[in-house]
C-alpha cells in the first residue's frame, strides 16, 4: 500500500525532495501516484489486514487539520460524546460532564455521583432529548430535563452502552452483560465469561466487544459468542444496520460484520483505535491514539488531520458532516466540512 508522503517542517535536503514531490503533483506529472491523492488503504469490509502502514497522524505546521479544536479546560479524560445537532453532551474520568452549543461553548452539567464516566448514549435534542451514561462501581445515570438521575446496580464498573431507543439498552463491562426495558435493568450472563467494552443494538438486535477479541451477538432475545478473526482487545462498536456493524481496537484492528461473520479489514494505521461511529454503509469514522481520525467513505480510508496529539477515545455526530471527537485532558474537537 503507498504510504502518504508526509510534509516535514524543516528545512533539510529532504524537505527540499518533499517540495519537489508535491510541486510534479499539482503539475500532474505524478498524477497516478495514490500518494498524490492522500488516498489511504483501499478496502471495504472483505479486505485483508495491512501489516505495512502509518502509525500515526501529522501535526506538522504544514499540515493543515480538518477539524475545529474546541479544547475544554479540565484534567477529565473524556470517554463518552453525543451530538444531537442542536447540543453535544461529553463525559469523563472524575463525573465530569458537558454541554456545548454553537452560541454559549461547553458548559459543565456533572451529576453529583462523581464516578468515571465511561460511556454516553443519546437520543433526541431539546425537550426531546435521553441521555443514558455508563460509569464505574456499577452507576448507569439518566438524563432528561437537564437533571441527572443515578441508579446504583452495585456491580462491576460499566465500560459501554448502546441501543436504538431508551426501551432497548444494554450496558456491558468486565462483569457482564445488562439489559433494560426502559423501567428496570436486567443481568445476563455473558457467554464464555467474556469480558466486554462496548455494545452497539438495534431494536432486539445487539452486538457486544471486549478483551482477547472476544465478542457476542444478541438475536432472538438471548446472546451467542461470536468468533472474530482477531485475539487483541477490541474497544468499541458501531454499526448501521444488524449486517452493517464495525469493531475497533489494540494495532490499528478494524473488523465487519455481515450479519454472519466477522472479516479483518485492512488498517492504515497500527496504534489503537479506541473510537468509532457509523452514520450509514458509506461513512464510518474511527478515532485512537495520537490524535489519529480517519474517515471510510464506501470505498477507501480518508486520513483527516486533527491538528492534535491527544489520544482520542470516542467519536459521535448528528450526521457525517457534524462529527465530535473526545479524548484526554479535555480534548475536544469537532469535524464539519463544507
């Protein structure tokens, strides 16, 4: 796979190579070169693992970011974002929590539980709007009418959350796997004891990821394990459809499922991806260490430079082109093209 051709931002003999690069690319002598393009891994979902990538992003001067960085002024590492369009709402490490909108910035909005917040579920905006947070020490909080609600499970710290509606949620962590109705949350056994990190549902549909990339999937109202090519730890999940879902995780692994099987799909890039979000088949958006954001657009993976070092740990937007992303010391960052 052709690397792309990085800008260096001194001047050396070759940073000189580099200007020379890209001056035979804008005159289209080089025109074929995918490094010209800033194309990235050209695969979908069937393609095979790249064991010859990019490991990180660039944050050189010369590289421009495509993301607006809207940094927030805290020591929490934030591990759960949800855009609604009209407000993105962020949780942390140490119960930390905000909101922001175009017109005001962030503002805090923290419960009073003050557990790490490991990950948010949303639905709706203004009146309309659900919030469900999953923390430490077994809390699952509520939020709706600008008030927090805690349930206290009294089990395992929570590590994920997911559903399509507030009637259909499950919750995973170390310690296994909770369902709710919408009124009560239920145990299940996970299957094999695995150990999860994240779910992704639909309706009576749910797929759950964890460590030894160990994986379950919800149909017909009980859970079966689900092989995956794959041994590393896996972060998180995300899918459009019951057939369309991908995973993240340790070295750069992006896995599909077809709704049968699960398939390694070549990565442009080995340090962990900790984030994805799926708007629909055609634009996935995964976030991990040292800032790295990418963009898969049906076809191929689109590096989008965020201009920070951050290690960014989810991402989430109200539609493909208003996307956030949320990572340590209070890195927030938002991409809206065009």
């Amino acid at each position: 796979m052709p690397r792309t051709v990085r800008r260096l931002s001194r001047l050396s003999p070759l940073a000189s190579l580099a200007a020379l690069f890209r001056l035979a690319c804008q005159l289209g002598l080089l025109a074929p070169l995918a490094a010209c393009t800033g194309a990235q891994a050209d695969s979908g979902p069937a393609g095979d693992a790249d064991t010859d990538a990019d490991t990180d992003t660039d944050t050189s001067p010369d590289v421009v970011p495509v993301w607006t960085n809207s940094h927030i002024e805290t020591s929490s590492t934030f591990h759960g974002v949800y855009a609604s369009g009209s407000g993105t709402y962020i949780v942390g490490t140490d119960g930390k929590a905000f909101v922001g909108t175009a017109s005001v910035g962030f503002t805090e909005i923290s419960p009073s539980a003050g557990v790490d917040l490991r990950d948010l579920w949303g639905s709706g905006a203004g009146d309309a709007l659900q919030l469900r947070a999953a923390g430490h020490e077994g809390h699952i909080l509520s939020y709706s009418s600008e008030v927090w609600a805690d349930t206290d499970l009294g089990t395992n710290n929570f590590e994920g959350i997911g559903g399509a509606e507030s009637s259909a949620l499950y919750s995973v962590g170390w310690g296994g796997i909770y369902e709710s109705d919408g009124a009560d949350w239920n145990f299940v056994t996970p299957p094999g004891g695995a150990r999860f990190n994240d779910v992704w549902g639909a309706g009576e549909d749910a797929i759950a990821v964890g460590e030894g990339g160990e994986a379950a999937v919800r149909s017909g109202g009980g859970w079966q394990a689900s092989v995956t090519p794959v041994t590393v730890g896996l972060h998180a999940v995300s899918g459009s459809a019951a057939n369309d879902v991908w995973a993240v995780g340790e070295a750069g692994t992006i896995l599909h499922w077809d709704g049968v099987t699960w398939s390694a799909v070549a990565s442009p890039v080995t340090v962990s991806i900790w984030g994805v979000w799926v708007a629909d088949a055609n634009n996935v958006f995964i976030v991990g260490d040292n800032g790295v954001a990418l963009h898969y657009n049906g076809s191929i993976w689109i590096d989008l430079p965020t201009g920070v070092n951050n290690n960014l740990y989810a991402v989430h937007g109200s539609s493909a082109t208003n996307v956030w992303a949320v990572g340590n010391l209070g890195a927030a960052i938002q991409y809206k093209p065009s």
